[in-house]
C-alpha cells in the first residue's frame, strides 16, 4: 500500500519497543480486528438476501440456525486465524508447503470463481440499493463502488484502512435499527430462536443449507488468515511458532476477536431475520430473490424510514464485504505464485498483488453488463463455495493440527472436536445442496 516506513512504524497504542505502549492495556475495541471485519463481511448484500428470504419464507420458524450455526462458524474462524498468527502464513501458503499442487490449484481457482460470481451479486446490489433511494443509473452506481474499493484498497495506508473497515462493521447496527422501528412480536422471535422447529421437507432443508452456506464462506478463512499475517507485521511482531512467549496474550486476543466479530454477524444476521417476518411475512410476501427485491417490499409494509435505513445498510455492508470478498481472492493468489503480497505493502511492492485485487473486482462489475440472471448467480456461487467449504475445513483441521506446521500449538483437543464437527455439518449440507 501506499504509505511510508515512517507511518508504518507509528501504528496505533506506539512500536513495540515503547515501554508505556507495553505496559497499556488495551481495552475491547483496541483487541478486536480481524475477527471482527471478517464476521461483519459475513453479513455481505447476498447473504442479507439470504437472510431476507428466510424470515419472509418461514418467518421465526428458523431464526434458531443463526444460534446453531455461531459455534461453528467461531471456532472454524478462530483456526483459520490460529494457522496465520503461529505460522506467519496465509492458508494458501501452507498448502502450498505441504500438500499436493493440485490440491492448492483447485481451491484458488473455486475460490476465485466463487469471489468474483459474489463481488459481482455485492456490487450490483450496493448499485441497486442507491438507485432505489436516490433514483439514476443502477449501473453507473456498480462502476463507481468497484472504483473506489479498489482504488480505497491500494492508495489509503494499511492501518488507516483497516481502521476504516473496523469502523464501517458498525453500519450493521442499521437493521439492528430496523427491526425495532417496527413492531416485532418477540415473545415470537425469541421462542423461534431458542426453540428449534424442524420440519422435514425440502424447502426447509435447502433454507437451512442456504444459512449455513452463508454463514461459513471459504473467502471468510482466506482473509482472516491473511489479516493475523498482515497485523504481525503492522506491530513488528514475530509469529507464534518462533515468539512462542507471546502466545497466550496472542491466543487470547484471537479467540475474543473471533467471538466477538462472528457474535456481531449472527446478531445481526437474526435481526434482519426478525425485521422481514415481522414485516414481509406477516404482510404476506414469502419470495424475496435480492436485497433491492426485500427494501422495496418494506417501503408500502413499514414506510419510507426503514425501506431506506434497509436499503442504505445495504451501500454500509457492502462496502465493507467487497473488499474482503477481492482481498482474499488476492492473498489466495499471491500465495499459490509466491508473489509479494498484502495490503501493507506499497502498490509498486506488490504489483501482482493489487493487479488480482483489482481484476478480480472489475470481473464483479463485468458480471453486472453480462446476461447472467442474478439469482442464478448466486446459486452457482453458492454451490461453489459449498464444494469448497467442507474439503477446504478438513484440510484446514490438518494444517492445525500438524506439527511442522504449528509446532507446540496444535490444536487443543476441544477446538479440534468443534471444528470437525462443523467440518461434518458442512459437508451433510453441501450433500442436501445436490440431493434436495
């Protein structure tokens, strides 16, 4: 990225070397990152025409899997996370040291695939919302987004953007907003949250995929990996498997970063739930295929107020998603070609680097002038990333668990039995995606 040693060096709370920086106590925000980001773009503008779709379809009846999925989706983040602060790689760099080529070329090329197909549904999205609320061209929207996330990823210094992005998790809280400017039954809510109903029919079933799908994505791991990798170099420390000392204040700052972002995302994810039951179901409208589709059908049910805070959380999220949906096609890539990589490094460092970042989100924009229906899209993309999920999981379980890799911080036996339980969970979903 474009930025000096200097303002390199001057990262937020003083260097390392500092003795009062050392001796200050971060307080929660200052210890959340990564995790945080990474749960936030976990609720991108497809995954709230998910979310949209299930409290419209089935209102409460299965607002319990955002409770049933937070488990599972923490504890895979927390590996990915665990595998790039003790190795001081990405996943991709890890498969390329210990497992066979062909492997590590089919998962960045699915992953790629999958990014691009999303960033396209993201950015078209984010266009769809603005030209709701301010009128104009939709498309001239989707461009100027695409611009300004690549040009905000390769221009604006690493510890400034990633403030940035920290900040901009919190444009969530607008469908947080949203759900209590109407009138929720939470009596209702609440009992569909914590009382699972399980109806075996298909339509059930591929919801229940399609929520599980959403809230664990194979880009999700890529980049919070790279983060842990890039915030070892924002604050010059060494990772874990050589500075095994730091570990435990290290782990412990992972594991609160994780819970907290993927807490954030459910949270979320359960009121956006709760807004279109109370609203769209209750009115009688069960089939929502976009974000646009599911504003529009607020604004006569709940009025011009929340059809916007909807619409413009929308423009918020995406902004947020787009660049964590291109930055981890980019680290993936950059890996696998053992090119200079990441987002603190200058644009005339990392040439590669940025020239994937930026492809892989102008295919985005490509796909918004193509002819490729838009719900389609995402289902291909959705297929995609549940191909991927599962083998990807089991071979991220390996990584955690190998010695020459993570030396002494293997994964403890709790943490191992969690995420191949989420592994296992995700692999009977992918199978319902084929077979339902």
């Amino acid at each position: 990225m474009s930025v000096s040693n200097d303002r390199r060096r001057r990262t937020p709370g003083g260097p390392p070397d500092d003795p009062a920086a050392s001796q200050h106590r971060p307080g929660l925000w200052q210890k959340l990152g990564p995790g945080l980001v990474t749960g936030a773009a976990d609720d991108d503008p497809s995954g709230i025409a998910t979310y949209s779709q299930i409290g419209a379809q089935f209102g409460y009846g299965l607002a319990w899997t955002m409770l049933f999925s937070f488990p599972l989706m923490a504890v895979i983040q927390e590996i990915s996370a665990r595998i790039g602060s003790v190795s001081g790689h990405g996943i991709a760099h890890n498969l390329r040291r210990h497992y066979s080529p062909w492997l590590l070329r089919a998962v960045v090329l699915l992953l790629l695939i999958a990014n691009v197909i999303n960033l396209g549904a993201d950015l078209g999205a984010m266009g769809a919302a603005v030209a709701l609320v301010f009128g104009g061209p939709q498309q001239i929207y989707t461009v100027a987004f695409g611009a300004v996330c690549i040009l905000l990823e390769t221009f604006v210094s690493y510890a400034r953007y990633a403030g940035l992005l920290k900040w901009t998790t919190l444009s969530l809280f607008a469908y947080v907003a949203v759900a209590f400017s109407i009138n929720v039954p939470w009596a209702a809510a609440l009992h569909g949250t914590l009382v699972p109903q399980i109806t075996f029919d298909s339509t059930h079933a591929m919801a229940v995929v399609a929520a599980l799908g959403t809230t664990i994505s194979p880009y999700l791991f890529f980049w919070q990996a790279g983060q842990e990798v890039e915030e070892q170099r924002r604050r010059h420390v060494k990772p874990l498997c050589v500075a095994p000392r730091a570990a435990g204040a290290e782990l412990a700052r992972i594991r609160i970063d994780t819970l907290v972002g993927m807490g954030v995302s459910n949270l979320v994810a359960l009121f956006i739930i709760f807004a279109t039951a109370a609203t769209l179901n209750a009115g009688g409208i069960t089939t929502i295929s976009t974000t646009s589709q599911a504003a529009d059908a607020l604004r006569p049910i709940a009025g011009d107020f929340t059809f916007a805070l909807f619409a413009l959380g929308i423009v918020g999220t995406g902004m947020l998603a787009v660049p964590v949906l291109a930055g981890s096609a980019a680290y993936a890539v950059s890996e696998m070609f053992r090119w200079v990589q990441g987002l603190d490094r200058r644009a005339s460092e990392a040439r590669a680097f940025y020239a994937t970042l930026a492809l892989a989100t102008l295919g985005g924009v490509a796909i918004n002038f193509a002819a490729l229906d838009e719900v389609k899209a995402l289902y291909w993309s959705a297929i995609i990333n549940g191909v991927l999920a599962a083998p990807l999981m089991a071979v991220m379980m390996l990584i955690a668990s190998n010695a020459r890799v993570m030396g002494r911080f293997t994964l403890p036996r709790p943490m191992a039995i969690l995420g191949w339980l989420a592994t296992l969970v995700m692999a009977a979903a992918t199978i319902g995606l084929f077979v339902l």
